[in-house]
C-alpha cells in the first residue's frame, strides 16, 4: 500500500506568495516515477487552498477543518463541497488543536466526518491520547483512543477502506519535538486497526503516525517492522503490517526538510 505523506502546514505561511512558493518546491520534490509507492497531500490554511491547488500536479490538496452543513448560515465555515469545488481530495478533522483551542467535541467531529465522506471527501480523522493518558500506560491509551473512534464514527459503517484515514497523533507528541517511540506508534497502529476490522466498522483503513515526524525519524516509524505486544496477544493477521504514513507538522514548512522526508522512505 502507498505510504500517504500529509503535509499539515496550520497557520503557516503568512502569505499566499510563500505558500505558493513552498508547494512548488515540494510537488517537484515527489518522485516522478510511474510506480510512486508515496502519497503526498498538502493542506495549506483555507486562504492559500486555491493558489496552491493551482500549482500542485504531483501532491494532493488537503485542507485542515471543514464544516458539517452545505450551505447556510453559518458565519467563518466552509462546507465539504465548496472545499470539493476548489479541488480538496482530503481534510483533516479532530485535530487536537482544534480539540483543545476551539473545544471541538467528539459530536462535532463525527457530524464533520460524516458530511466530508457523504460529499467525496477523504477523512483523515486525528486521534490522540494526552500525557496524563499515556502516563498510565499504553493499556489507558489504546482505551481512550477506542473511546475517541467509537464517538468520532458513531453509526458510520459501508464505507471503502481508502476514504477513511486514521492519523494517531499522541497530542504530547504534537509539536514537542518528542516524538513516540516507533514501537508504541506501531502497537497503537495495529490496535486502531484491529478495531477498524471489526464491527461494527469492517473496514481496512489506512492508519498514519503524527508527533515531531521529522527526516531523522520519519523511515523509523513507517517501517518499524519489529514485534509489538499486540500481536502476539491479540490479532496475529496484523503482526506484518506497519505505520501507513505520517501527518507532519513543522516539518512540513522547510521544502528541503520535508523533501529529505519523502527520500528517506
Ligand atoms: P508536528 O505536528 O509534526 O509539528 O509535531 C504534527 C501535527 O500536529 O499534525
């Protein structure tokens, strides 16, 4: 499976010049070759969305929020389908600072999920535990991050296994420089799936890391291939399968760094 490679650029850069600039310099950066095992989504601020788009031929738009009506009033959203209109493939939805800044809920989350996949949208639905979680053990995160995917796709099922895409982000990872270890990524990753495969979701979806991803670590976590807790006590179907990608934060605002990214995969 493609390794998908998302480019979370948040309220960065502070013009549609640098933006435009620094997707040029990315897209060019994505190998060319027909059988490309990477795929590579960038999502600007909403402002820089169709400039972007506009220079991209390699990369795939993403954006970082949506809203859950169409159409109507509802003062500073955008809908999935005028994200579709400007060429969005992907969007990203729960983001942790979205979580704990504008105090998202799981209700809103999943009403977004919703409306996104209803419109043709990719979900890229971020889950994460905080450090007082992860402080307990993996055991509590793995709970709360099942806790995060029942509420966040309540009552969503039938779907296909590529239009939904779980980024786990441990949120104290996030921007810290202090990433997870690609063990306890990977152990979490097989766990989100194991749960994706069941029911009432039967889905295979593609599960990606997010947390301090940078050139340094980046192949670490997408080919950890080591053994994890999980697979022995749980579902040995999944002892071969690894991290799908990674959602890269700051990383992602130096061309060369998040270039470095895409080569060492
Ligand atoms: P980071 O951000 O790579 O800067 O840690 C990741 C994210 O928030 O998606």
């Amino acid at each position: 499976m493609k390794k998908l490679i998302v480019a979370n650029w948040k309220m960065n850069p502070s013009s549609a010049k640098e933006a435009v600039s620094l997707a040029k310099k990315v897209d060019a950066g994505i190998p060319q070759e027909k059988n490309i095992e990477i795929e590579v989504v960038i999502a600007p601020p909403f402002p820089f969305l169709a400039g972007v788009g506009k220079v991209i031929r390699r990369a795939k738009l993403g954006a970082q929020d949506v809203f859950w009506e169409d159409a109507g009033a509802y003062t500073g959203e955008v809908s999935p389908m005028i994200l579709k209109r400007l060429g969005v493939t992907y969007v990203i939805i729960g983001h942790s600072e979205q979580r704990r800044l504008l105090h998202e809920t799981d209700e809103m989350i999943h009403k977004k999920v919703s409306a996104s996949l209803q419109a043709g949208l990719k979900a890229i639905l971020c889950v994460g535990e905080s450090l007082a979680v992860r402080k307990k053990g993996l055991a509590a995160a793995k709970n709360f991050v099942k806790n995060q995917l029942k509420k966040d796709l309540k009552n969503i099922s039938g779907l296909k296994d590529n239009e939904l895409i779980i980024a786990y982000e441990p949120i104290w990872a996030i921007g810290t420089g202090k990433s997870d270890n690609p063990e306890s990524a990977a152990e979490m990753t097989r766990f989100i799936k194991s749960t994706l495969r069941s029911k009432p979701y039967t889905l295979n979806a593609r599960v990606i890391y997010g947390g301090s991803v940078t050139s340094q670590n980046a192949r670490s976590f997408l080919y950890y291939n080591g053994s994890t807790s999980f697979d022995a006590a749980q579902d040995k179907s999944l002892a071969t399968e690894g991290i799908d990608g990674a959602l890269v934060g700051g990383a992602s605002l130096k061309a060369e760094e998040f270039k470095k990214i895409i080569k060492s995969l």
